[in-house]
C-alpha cells in the first residue's frame, strides 16, 4: 500500500504531460487568424457574414452595434471638481504650508495671551486663503483648457454611406459596425478601418497625413497583400482618412478603438505623466525645506530643556517652546512663494493664449525655459501641407528653359489671407522666373509652356474652394492636382493685357478658376482614362473649338517619356525625341527629384489625330496602346514648402541655444531640402 501512494503521484504526472501534449499538438494544427489584408474578397465576406452586394440586415447591424459598441472614441468623463481641487495640494511645499497652516492653528487655539492670540490667528488664516486663491486659479485654468480641447476634437467622421438590405443608406458615423459595406467616394472621410473589395473607379486615392503626417495621396488597390510588413497596408482604407480621388466599395473590419487611429488614441492616453522641472524643482526645495526646518526645530526644542521649568513647570515650558519651534518653522516657509509662482505661471499662460497656445496645467508654462530641445514634424508643422509647383521646365533648341514659381500656399496670387481693394491681387511677372529673372506673360515666350498649362488644366479632377470666414483658398480633393491649377493661373494668359485685366478682378471665385475657364472653353473634355499603377500615368481625350481632336497626358516623367517619339520646344516647333535631348530631360528630372531639393515631379505629354470613337476606354490594359507616340512638352517639380515664420522661430531657438530636430517619415533627401529652404 505504500508503493501504490508512492506511484499515483507520477501516474498524475505522465497522464498531466499527455493532457498538456494534446492540448500543444490541437494548438499547433489551429489555423492561424489571417489578417484582413490577406483575405480574399470572398473569404473575407465569409468571416464577417456580410454581402458585398447586400450589405447587412438592419437587424443584425442593431445587434452588432450592441455587441461592439459605437464607432466612435469614448468620451473621457470630465474630472470630478474635488478631484481637481486635491491635485491642486500635491506639491510638497503646498503640503508643508498647509501642515504649517494647521498646526499655527492648533497653537493660536491654546493660546492663553488675549493680545497674542489675534495675531496667532491671522497668520494661518493669511496662509490658508494663499492657498485656497493659489487652488481656485489652478481649476479655473484646467476647466477652461478642458472645454476648449474638447471642442478641437472633431477629426471623427459625421457621416457614413453603407449598403443596408441592397440599399445606399446615410448614417451617423457612429453607427457603422463591423462587417458593413461602406462606399467610399472623392471628398469623403472614412468612418472606420475598412478593406477595399471593389474598386469602381480605376484607380482610388487617399489622404492619409492624419496617420502618417505626409500629405502625399496613397494609390490603394483592392488585391491581397500577403507580405504586409508596411504598417498601412495598401489595400486598407483607415479611419480619419480623406479619400482624394476615386470610388471603392469597402467592408469594415474595425470600429471605434480598435482601428488604427482608436490605437493611437489609446497610445496618447496611456502614457504616464511626468513632473515639469518646475515641479521638480519646488519639490527638492520643499524637501530640503523640510530637513532643514525640522533639524532647526528640534535643536531649539532640546536647547531651551533646561528652561522649561522657568515658565511654571515642566509641561506648560515645554508647550511654550513647541510653540516658539513651530512658529520659527512657519515664519522660516516661505508662505508668498507659491502665489507668486501661481501669478507668474498664469500670466505666462495669458501670453500664450494670446499666441494662440492652449495650456491645461500652469506648470507647463515653465517647462517652455527649460527646453534644450525641440523635436519637430516636417509636414504640416515646419510646412504648410500644401502642395505648390515650384520648378517648371521646358525644351529649347539649346537645352532646357527653366522657370521658378513663386507661392507657399493655394492662393494663386501667393496671399495667406485674400485683401481687398486694388492691392487684392499680384502682377503674374513676380511670381514666375525664367533663368532667374521676373518674367511677365510667360506663356506669350514660350508655347510649350502654353502646351502645359492646357494639360494641367484639363487633365485634373480638382478644384479650387474660397473659405470666406477664413479669408483662405482651399483645395478640393488631390494637393498635388490643386497644386496644378494654382500654377495654371500663376502663369497667366499669354496676352499681357489679360494678365492685367486678371489682377482686375475682386471677386475670389472668380480669381480661382478664371484661366482654367479659358482652358475649357477653348477645349470640350470627351473622356478620362483614369490612373492606373502599371503605366503611372492619367489622359483626357478632348475637341478644341478650332476643330481637331487630342490627348492631353500627366504622369511620372520617366514613365511618360518611354511612350513620346517626339518633343515641343519652346519656340512651337516639334521634332523628334533623339537620345541626346531624352538624356538631357532625364537627367534634370533626377536631379530635381532625389538632388537637393527632391521634388515630385509630373510630366507633360500631348497626342494629336486621335479619334475618340476609336478609343477603347473599357479596358484599361489598353490605355498605355493608347498613350504612346506622344510629344513631350516639359514637366514641373512639386513641393510642400516651409512656413514663412519657419525661418524666423528656428533663428530664435538658436540664439536661445536651442537644438532643432526634424523627425519625419519621408524622404531624407526631401527633408534636407525643406531644412535648408
């Protein structure tokens, strides 16, 4: 009987090891959850129960919302006015003064002397109503920041259009649901994390700079992705996220926290708070305080033993001198330091408020005099996230003609905010240099240019808003087509006199689009042969009112210039593409592109004799048939400028002593060119 309790033990174990091995081998041969960018569309409407061309029930998009909660990121609970008023007594010299406070008042309690005992208590009372100023200007400050912040939170989209029982419906953002069919067109702004599985247009494209802070649009296909290392993948549309061209059918596979920006969200709210250096620093000097005071209080405690039977005994001397220690102790805390502190913070956060810097605790004022460092995005912060053309060039007979284009934002008359009066616009001859030197009328000198400012008229889905509470230009859909037509109406008309009947002109709306009106008047646009990744490069088929047809081509400009047999120069002539010239353009296009100032670069082409009944616009295959034997007429180089006040912050930060640093997930050779800009 022994042996057999010895030998139970291990038949547990071996039959526990067996248990433990099976359960491995079922994890094992478990197949592994795939993501949804490696999902077939077929597959992927199986694992969410949804139809691509059905949508889902109203009934089962009601439990699912129960299920998974709204499509939208919570909303903190605002902070409890006690909780608030607490945090205002965490620093450690508050916390002594208020001991001090208390124990003053304890002793002015006790105390005997009638004339003494009016002067023991003003003293606390002065230090307890500091405190309680110092408290109430704290609250009033973060209440304040809170509700103003809470207004700035509006990157959520509103509205949503998803497929529901085989019908387009429009919903609040907030209630799409896992397993919707959302359709996503040009202008919209995506409501959740969703995988495209139709495209309906040719090609879709997407601003993603509230993710990655680039302001270039993304191409997005509707293909598996199985090596999906990239962390946005393309077949993705993500949450927040503006669609600048194109259409799609999508089903969403998250909502609320769970898409990529709900993590970056969660990423923001989880990290810890840290102490200011001025909190840091009053917290060494309370603490020191401290040490010294109560070393200082003891000592004249214990000096004083010998006397305390002087003031009618024992214990009546020793409350005497506890007494005579505590009020050396408060009259050596400085009880005017945190008042002054607290004024001093919030007048410093008056000054920033007026240059429009939101600050929520007062402590962080200070923190701007200790800053060694400044880390700074690229786009968007150093840069105006506006896309502009700033280098144009064409072909002469002798090489290359090269123009500079002046303007940092959409405004084609290069204001941040449009005036008003005969100053509202800017003679074209500033904005535009030829070899360095103001040109006016460049299109008169140059027809290749002309050529250009057609194309980039006309082969473009943008278009040019006037916010008139802001006194600004907008753009609606791509930057980098918006971008052309504010090149387009920089350089004017070839006409001097347009040009200065152009500067004439007071209304915005009109100013906006007056020389790409002349542009579609002059030509009829018959038809788009969209973008598409293989040939990189987009076309419209158009008539011009003198009779003749044509193609009007943009696209990469090493792509582009394969399919051109021949080249406009500057003069009107055209003559063919030899291997000289193609070298010459080509090797200014890598220059520009991945030299010093590393542009994005577009290219220009036209294409005479083509009969738009004859083209086959079904099949996209064909588009590059299509697009071949052209005439290169030239190509401009693109770039997000720097910020005017850019400039002038970064000579302020050195003369402080102050170290710059750009952090950016672009291309280093883009970066160094805005830094050096």
């Amino acid at each position: 009987r022994p042996q057999r309790q010895r030998r139970m033990p291990r038949r547990r174990r071996r039959t526990r090891q067996r248990r433990r091995r099976r359960r491995l081998t079922r994890r094992r041969r478990m197949p592994r959850r795939r993501k949804p960018t490696r999902l077939t569309v077929a597959v992927l409407q199986e694992k969410c129960q949804t139809s691509l061309a059905h949508g889902l029930d109203d009934e089962e998009a009601a439990r699912r919302l129960e299920k998974y909660g709204k499509n939208c990121l919570p909303e903190e609970p605002p902070k409890p006015l006690l909780k608030l008023i607490i945090e205002q007594f965490e620093d450690l010299l508050v916390r002594i003064l208020l001991g001090a406070a208390m124990v003053s008042l304890i002793l002015a309690f006790f105390e005997d002397d009638e004339e003494e005992q009016l002067t023991a208590w003003i003293e606390p009372i002065v230090i307890l109503v500091i405190l309680i100023l110092n408290a109430i200007v704290g609250v009033w400050q973060e209440r304040n920041a809170d509700e103003e912040i809470k207004a700035l939170m509006k990157l959520s989209a509103s509205k949503a259009v998803v497929l529901r029982e085989g019908k387009e419906k429009t919903i609040p953002a907030e209630q799409v649901v896992i397993g919707d069919v959302i359709l996503c067109s040009s202008g919209d702004q995506v409501p959740a994390d969703a995988r495209i599985c139709e495209l309906r247009s040719t090609t879709i494209r997407v601003d993603q700079s509230t993710l990655t802070g680039e302001c270039y649009a993304v191409i997005k296909h509707e293909e598996p992705i199985h090596d999906d290392d990239s962390p946005f993948a393309l077949n993705i549309l993500y949450s927040s996220t503006n669609v600048t061209y194109g259409k799609a059918k999508c089903i969403v596979t998250s909502v609320g926290l769970d898409t990529e920006f709900g993590k970056i969200y969660k990423g923001t709210k989880e990290t810890e708070e840290e102490k200011t250096p001025l909190q840091k620093k009053l917290d060494d000097f309370g603490d020191q305080l401290t040490k010294v005071i109560t070393v200082i209080c003891i000592a004249v405690w214990v000096v004083n033993l010998p006397h305390f039977t002087s003031k009618g005994g024992w214990l009546k001397g020793c409350i005497f001198y506890a007494k005579q220690a505590v009020a050396l102790a408060v009259a050596a805390i400085p009880e005017g330091l945190p008042a002054v502190v607290t004024t001093c913070l919030a007048l410093g956060t008056r000054r920033m408020a007026k240059k429009k810097a939101l600050v929520r605790k007062l402590p962080s004022v200070e923190t701007l005099g200790c800053t060694t460092v400044v880390c700074s995005d690229k786009t968007g912060t150093l840069t105006t996230n506006k896309m502009v053309v700033r280098k144009i060039r064409t072909v002469s007979a002798s090489g290359l003609v090269k123009y500079t284009v002046k303007g940092t934002n959409f405004n084609p008359v290069d204001r941040e905010k449009w005036g008003h009066g005969s100053d509202c616009c800017v003679d074209p001859q500033t904005l535009i240099e030829k070899d360095g030197r103001p040109v006016a009328a460049p299109l008169g000198g140059d027809q290749a240019l002309a050529d250009m400012s057609a194309v980039m008229a006309l082969c473009n889905e943008a278009n040019l808003s006037y916010n008139s509470e802001l006194q600004q230009v907008e753009r609606v859909s791509d930057a980098m087509e918006a971008s052309l037509l504010v090149a387009v109406e920089k350089l004017g008309s070839a006409d001097r006199g347009v040009n200065i009947e152009l500067q004439m002109i007071q209304e915005p709306e009109k100013r906006l689009s007056a020389c790409r009106k002349a542009w579609t008047d002059m030509y009829t646009k018959n038809g788009t042969l969209e973008f598409t990744r293989d040939r990189k490069s987009m076309s419209v088929h158009v008539t011009s009112s003198k009779g003749g047809d044509q193609l009007f081509v943009k696209g990469a400009p090493d792509f582009l210039i394969e399919r051109c047999t021949h080249v406009k120069l500057d003069n009107g002539k055209v003559e063919r593409l030899d291997a000289k010239t193609k070298a010459t353009i080509l090797e200014e296009y890598h220059m520009l592109a991945s030299g010093a100032e590393s542009l994005r670069c577009l290219g220009m082409a036209t294409k005479t004799e083509t009969v738009f009944s004859a083209l086959d616009l079904k099949d996209p295959s064909q588009f590059v048939k299509i697009e071949s034997g052209m005439t290169f007429v030239g190509f401009v180089g693109i770039l997000d400028p720097p910020r005017k006040e850019v400039k002038e912050a970064i000579e302020q930060c050195n003369h402080a002593h102050i170290r710059v640093i750009v952090i950016t997930g672009d291309n280093k050779d883009t970066a160094e060119a805005i830094c050096r800009e």
